[in-house]
C-alpha cells in the first residue's frame, strides 16, 4: 500500500548485486495461526558489484524475529528495518546470515509469496513474491542452490512439494512430518516453489532422449482426479517436441505439476514444480471447452518450455522480461501448430494480437517489448512482452531461416546455461550463430506503438513490370515522439488468373535452384522502398504480409473482387482469411454508415455471395473454414475505429445487421453443413471434432441470427450435448439472439446439472457476463452476489467482470455509466484485496481515448480510482498514465 507516491524503477540504472548467495537453507514451520520461516544465506561478495560490505535485503510484510551473522545474534544498532528491505551494513566477504521471520499466509489475499488456497498453502513468487517469505535479494540475477526443509501437521498436509529431488522424510517428535528438498540447480528466488496440502495424484513416465527415466506427477484435489490425462498426455508429447525441435532434454528426475483454484495468472514454471491454475490444467468434457482443451496444451507446453527458456537461462532484470516469455511463446506456438493446423494457430494468435496487443502499444500503457522503467513490475506482464514478444523471435526466424535459427538457439542455450542474461545477448548469439547483422532489428526491442505500412501499386503493362511502393511508419507512444525505421520482414505472393505468379524481382539474379518462387521475403528496412517484379504476363493481385510475416497494419486499397480472389485462390492460408477479414471490415462499416444516416442495411450480395461460396468449399478444413466465417470483433473493429470514433452501439448494430443478412441469404447451405459436421462418436478433443464443433457453432449463430431457425436447433443441441462446449455454444446463442423465454430455462438448467463443478460455473457466469441485453449490468451485480461468487477468487472475478468489460462492449459503454461504475466499484475493492487483479481489470477504462461519446465518464471513473486512499503502486500506475 502506498503513503507516498511510488517510485519509478529504471533500466538504465541496473547495477550488478553487492554480494551473492551461493546457497539457500530454508526450513518452513507451516502452521494455521503463524508460519515461522527460517532462512540460511550464505553470502559472497560479489567481484563484479560494488565492494562495500552494505546488503540490502528485499522484505514485506514480514515479521522479523531474529537475526543472526555466523552464527552470533545482531543487536538492533547493526541493522536497519526499512519500509520494504532490511538493511546490513559491515558485512565480511563471506558470512552466513540467518533470518527467522513470521508470516501469516491465510491473511495473504494478494495471492503473491506463501498464501493458502482453499486448505492447501501454496506459493507464487514470480516477479517479487519470495520478499513476502523472507528477507532476501529477491531479484533474478541472484541464483542459489536451494535445500528446503517443512515441518507440517501430516494429517492436514499429507503432501509436502518443493522444487528438486526429495531427499528424507521423518516423523518428528512432535508428530508433525519432516521432509527436506533439494533443487542442485542454481536458480533466483521467483522459482521457489513450497505446496502442503491433502492432495492426490496422478503419475506417469517419461524416457529423456538420453535414456534418463524421469517421474512426472500432477497433484490435484480427489474430487479431480480424473480430469489429469489430458495435461499428462500434453506434458509428454511437450517433453518429447523440445527434445527434437529444440534439443532441450529434461534435467531432474522428476517433474511435478500441481492444480490450485486461487491463482492470479494461468500457471508457473517453478523449477520442477510448475503450479497451475486449476482452470488450466484439468480437463473434462463436461467443465472444458474445446478451446479450454487447447489451451491447456499450450499452457503445460510453456510452462515445462521455461525449463530452459527461463530457468536453465533465466532473466538478469525484469526489464528482459520478453527474453523469457517471448522466446517461450513463440515456442509453444510452433509446438502448437506441429500438434494441430499451424494456419489456424497463427489466425487465432494474431486475432488477440490485433484486438488486444496493437490497442496495448496504441494506449496509455504501450511500452517497448523491452520496457526501460515500470513503476510496478507485475503490470509488465503483458500481451506486449508476451505476444509481440513472441513476434520479434518470430521474425528472426523468418530472417534467418529455421537452421541457423535453431543454431542460434543452441548457441545461446549453451553459452549461457545457468546464467541471468539479456535480450541482447540472445540477439547476439543469433547473429553469431548466423552471420547476419541484426544491428537495426533491435529497434523491435526498444520501440513501442505498431508500425504501420502503406503499400501502393503500379504497373507497366508494356515491359511486364509490377511495382510495389511501401512506406513504414510508427504512431508516437509515451515517451517516444520519433521512431527509427524498423526491419519488417514483409512475406508477399503475386496472384494471376491461374494462380501464384513467379516472382522476379529487379536486380537480382533469378535463382534455378528455387523450387517455389512464387513466395519471397522483403526486407523493408527503410521510411519508403519500392520492390519491383519483372517478367509478369498479367497485373497481379498482391498477397501482402503473408503469414503475417510482422507485426504491423498494412494498409492497401484492395477492391473487394481482388479481395474474393485472394480469399479463394492464394496459396497463403493466413491471406486468404485475412482477406475475409478485410472484406468484412468494409461491409460492417458501409452497412454502419447505411443505418447511421437512417437507411435500410443491404449487404453487398458479393460478401453474401462468397459466404456461400466458402460454405461449399469441400477444399476448406472446417476448422479454417469456421475462421474464415467469423466476423471480425466488436473490440476489433472499435480498434480499427481509432481515436476518438469508435461507436460501439453503431458498430454492434451494423455487425449484427451483416450476420442477420449473411444467415438469411445462407440459411439453406448453413443447415447443411451444421447438419452434416454433427459429431456422433463420443466426445474426444481431436483435431477432427473440434473443427466440426467450432463450424457447427458458427453456423447456429448465423442462423439465429437470421430468425427462428437457429433458435430452434441450439435448443435441440442444448439439450442433445455430451459436452459442455455444444452446451455452451447453443446457450450462448440462446442468450444472445434469442428472448427471455429462450434461455432463461437452459440457463437455470446448466445450473442445476454442472453447479458442482467450479470450472463449469466459472464459465455459465463469463457467458452470462457477455449478454447484449439491457439487463446486462443488473444481471452481473446480481451474479456478485451469487453464492458461487467469490471476490478473492481470481477466476471468479475474471470471468464475471473481466469477461464483462473485455467483452461485452455495448453494456461496458452504455451511456448512463452504469458499466463503467461497476467496474470501478470492483476495482477499488480488489485494490485493497488482491492489487495484481485490481490494475489487470482496469485496462478496458484506460482505452478512454477511442469512445466517441464516453471518454468523460471513463475518465472520471479513473479520477475517482486516482483519489482513493492507501492506492497500490499496480493501480496507482495505471491510473497515473491512464489519466496523463
Ligand atoms: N512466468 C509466469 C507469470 C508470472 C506472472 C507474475 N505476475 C507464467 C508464465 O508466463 O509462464
Ligand atoms: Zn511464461
């Protein structure tokens, strides 16, 4: 909590640590009233740091109850206890500092250090969470050999977990239960991990390429014991792809993944003891969505990923914080696309990109991937660092081809193994390893905001000459008025009448050993560049950004018949959805401006006409197809609105008037499909099963969208569904095109069947959450009061309110305010609460900028937030930059 204003960290001001911990002894006494943690530092002084003999520990909220160098009591006068840190000074070279301090994890609602989940205590300590267990340099440079030892009551916590290999277990004395663990690998106090609780397990093997037998075991309460497989099956297949794609083998003997219901994100790579969200690693057909099952996938991908991409070599500050996480998502993402279709992968990946990350660098908060200051580093985790993150390792892919990729990857595994290092020094094992200069790529490190290209076109029919014109250029975000040129690697096709055209481009020498040329790479390194390709028969259409080769906008004035013919025949499956994409971007707003100046909606017949088109397309994986069909957001489209003139009533009219006309013109081809994709076999999460759900679910909402029809088949699917995304996927339709009379009974139904299951609820409240309806703010202050409501329960309030203001546009911007002011109520009381999720719900209020109409109620919500007393600096910052 905050009496003065928090203070800014900077990157430029990073100073290698005073003194190192070679080893950490940790012995926890685990109890109910108080938790007595005892810590053994042995310290070094650090050659490299500054050679004064002062330490500063990081420490809150703690307790501390004695202290001891080599052994000998410290009087008060030889140490200082500050605000968040204790401070020694006079230290020799080489001592061992023994701390016992006193913690209160079942008061601990920020869900950050020890706190307890349900009956099980539990830990979080990424980024800073271990200074709330003990005085320590709780910073990731700092890397320790960790022995931990934890005394519990064995009928209440039959299950004592840390990171490494258990090395003894005793009954003691008092009857409590002794284990001790030890981790040999060095690793920075955010990897800790302690779990004492009554739970159960699943186990299974896995044979590490070298032939090392390792034990891999998920911890979950009874009750979910049956819902481990699929993470299991995930785990393995993950272990068995980084062997082979990466090189990267397993290191322990055993790898344990533990399920807790009380956690602030997805999930934690702790060394060997990844803890996970709940609603991130069980699975059952009747609790987890399709999507859920996929995402569960991914989520144990990354999380065992970070082994090496984070833990083996981890971060020297948090500043580099994407050189984990980037690196880590780019490789769940390919692991993602070998396990399923890597065209449908990469759609999913840049629709969040394009909703959610470009709205992030275009707001109050756009920071670099590499970010130079942060006020708290919890609100770093962003889709920026994350997901654009995961672009710039991309393009150095696309740049240096997958071989030399993947020597730079071995290079940097090797080079740095058991070191806290850079993104820089990840850049440079690439050049290394490759030989080429990435000296202008860093730019993507250091600069905010999306870059932005204008393509223009001109041809010269007589010499057969087709040039592109590109021009790059990037919007100021805070702080950086200019930007350099960035290198965008700009993946391009040109389109004849039979097909994708051999490409030649001027100046260079045609290359015979090219088996397809009729796909390249452009170097876009310069403000304005043209490319131009000789040798043509025709004037091509051009297939931009193929792949989506970069994370930019193109802009380029298509017509809406090359925009069919790119949807149809490119050979490029992200351009022919992006291309759907644009056509429908057009339609939406003509059909917005017809109902703003009072006319009748008329869809152009050509959209309706290559609706049915791809509805008939046997060539189309249904999965792809499903993509294709989808309109793009309302979040999308209030984003490609821009500043100042996003209508998110206009928006939600015109999208819905297009659905309508696209349901009625297609209704017969629609029922069709919906018909004939009906999965009869039992439910599995296959690739096959899932395409055909997710098509049939974009049909129903065509048809009910156009009338009754659609109505009628999700209350036949409803009450026929052996899984809860057919149930899902009919009541989402009911509630969101049908009356009262529609849902209201299935609603209460789902209820009734799957109450008992949290993961299920969790999911009936997000669906309620997203309602158009008027009654939609009612509805979610009445869910808050539900008893299956939770306000300390992360996911409780993620999917109730976060689903409410991130996707439910016309209720969250209702005119009255009345959106706006629920969320700022909830977030004042998180603040006090849990102040991770507080500054993480807030961000759909700091796009204020974009509403036409509501900027002023947004912003005097934030005021209202900015004057609250005892502010945490994650909301405190938000709030401030939102507001500047
Ligand atoms: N590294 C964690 C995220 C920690 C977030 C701390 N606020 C999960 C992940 O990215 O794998
Ligand atoms: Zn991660």
């Amino acid at each position: 909590m905050r009496d003065a204003t928090p203070g800014t960290i900077h990157l430029k001001d990073y100073q290698p640590p005073g003194y190192l911990v070679n080893r950490t002894e940790l012995h926890f006494l685990l109890g109910e009233e108080d938790t007595i943690v005892t810590s053994k530092l042995h310290l070094l002084r650090n050659t490299e740091g500054s050679s004064s003999g002062e330490l500063e520990l990081d420490g809150q909220d703690l307790e501390l109850v004695e202290i001891r160098l080599d052994g000998e009591i410290l009087e008060a006068d030889r140490y200082e206890l500050r605000e968040a840190s204790l401070l020694l000074r006079d230290l020799p070279e080489q001592c061992l500092l023994s701390c016992v301090t006193r913690i209160q994890p079942q008061l601990n609602t920020s869900l950050e250090g020890l706190y307890r989940s349900q009956t099980m205590f539990c830990t979080q300590c990424e980024a800073e969470g271990f200074r709330k267990i003990t005085y320590y340099l709780d910073r990731p440079d700092v890397m320790s050999v960790f022995t931990v030892t934890i005394d519990a009551d064995a009928s209440r916590y039959p299950v004592l977990l840390s990171n490494g290999n258990l090395e003894e277990t005793t009954l003691l004395p008092s009857g409590d239960t002794r284990v001790v663990w030890h981790d040999p690998f060095p690793k920075p106090s955010y990897l800790f991990a302690l779990v004492a609780g009554q739970l159960e397990h699943v186990e299974d093997s896995f044979v590490t390429c070298s032939g090392r037998d390792v034990t891999l075991r998920i911890y979950v309460e009874e009750k979910d014991i049956d819902k481990c497989g699929h993470a299991m099956d995930s785990l393995q297949r993950s272990m068995r792809w980084d062997e082979e794609r990466f090189g990267r083998e397993y290191d322990l003997d055993i790898f344990n993944v533990v399920a807790v219901d009380d956690f602030n994100m997805g999930a934690m790579e702790n060394k060997s003891l990844n803890i996970f969200n709940t609603s991130c690693v069980l699975c059952d057909p009747d609790t987890t969505t399709d999507v859920g099952y996929q995402r569960v996938e991914a989520i144990v991908a990354h999380e065992y990923f970070h082994n090496w991409s984070g833990n083996r070599v981890t971060c020297r500050d948090w500043f580099q914080l994407s050189l984990k996480e980037g690196f880590t998502v780019f490789r769940d993402a390919e692991f993602s696309s070998d396990m399923g279709s890597r065209t449908v992968k990469r759609v999913e990946d840049v629709t969040l990109l394009r909703s959610a990350q470009f709205a992030e660098d275009a707001g109050p908060m756009a920071h670099p991937v590499r970010p130079e200051s942060y006020i708290e580093i919890n609100n770093f985790y962003t889709l920026t660092v994350y997901e654009k993150g995961a672009e710039v390792v991309r393009m150095i892919h696309t740049l240096l081809g997958p071989d030399a990729f993947r020597a730079g990857s071995d290079l940097y595994f090797e080079r740095h193994d058991g070191q806290a290092v850079t993104c820089e020094d990840f850049v440079l094992a690439m050049e290394e390893a490759s030989g080429k200069d990435l000296s202008q790529f860093r730019n993507w490190y250091s600069q905010a905001g999306t870059p932005r290209l204008a393509v223009s076109e001109s041809w010269d029919e007589d010499a057969g000459a087709y040039t592109l014109s590109v021009a790059q250029s990037c919007p100021p975000t805070p702080g950086q008025a200019e930007k350099k040129p960035f290198v965008i690697p700009l993946g391009i096709g040109l389109l004849g009448d039979a097909g994708n055209l051999r490409l030649q481009l001027e100046g260079e020498e045609p290359d015979p050993e090219l088996e397809d040329n009729t796909h390249t790479v452009l170097m876009v390194d310069q403000q304005q560049q043209d490319f131009v390709f000789t040798g043509l028969p025709e004037k091509p259409v051009p297939s931009l950004l193929r792949g989506f080769s970069a994370p930019v906008r193109l802009d380029f004035d298509y017509s809406r018949e090359d925009l069919c013919r790119l949807m149809s025949g490119d050979d490029d499956g992200f351009v022919r959805w992006d291309s759907a994409q644009t056509l429908a971007v057009g339609v939406i707003a003509e059909v917005q401006q017809q109902l703003a100046s009072g006319g009748e909606p008329v869809v152009d017949p050509l959209f309706l006409q290559a609706s049915i088109q791809l509805l008939q397309d046997p060539s189309l994986d249904p999965a792809m197809l499903a993509e294709m069909l989808t309109l793009p957001s309302e979040n999308y489209l209030a984003e490609l609105a821009g500043e100042g003139a996003a209508d998110v009533d206009a928006i939600h009219s015109a999208r819905r008037a297009v659905q309508a006309a696209v349901g009625g013109h297609c209704a017969q081809a629609l029922e069709q499909r919906y018909r004939e994709l009906r999965v009869e076999e039992a439910y599995a999460a296959s690739g096959a099963q899932i395409a055909a759900r997710s098509l049939r679910a974009t049909c129903l909402t065509y048809l009910a969208a156009a009338g009754e029809r659609g109505l009628e088949l999700a209350q036949e699917q409803f009450s026929a569904a052996d899984n809860i995304t057919e149930r899902l996927s009919a009541l989402r339709v009911l509630s969101h095109f049908g009356k009262r009379a529609d849902w209201e009974q299935p609603m209460e139904q789902f209820y009734k069947d799957w109450g008992h299951e949290t993961l299920a609820v969790n999911q009936w409240l997000a669906l309620q959450a997203t309602m158009p309806d008027d009654a939609a703010v009612a509805r979610v202050r009445h869910l808050m009061e539900h008893p299956d409501f939770d306000i300390r329960n992360p996911n409780k309030v993620r999917s109730l309110v976060g689903t409410f203001a991130g996707q439910n546009p016309v209720n969250f911007h209702r005119a009255d305010g009345t959106g706006y002011r629920l969320l700022r109520q909830i977030v004042a009381e998180l603040n006090a609460i849990n102040p991770q999720i507080a500054s993480r719900l807030l961000a759909p209020l700091t796009k204020w900028r974009y509403y036409s109409g509501r900027a002023d109620l947004m912003r005097a919500e934030l005021e209202q937030l900015a004057a609250l007393d005892g502010l945490s600096p994650d909301v405190f910052e938000v709030v401030s930059k939102s507001l500047k």
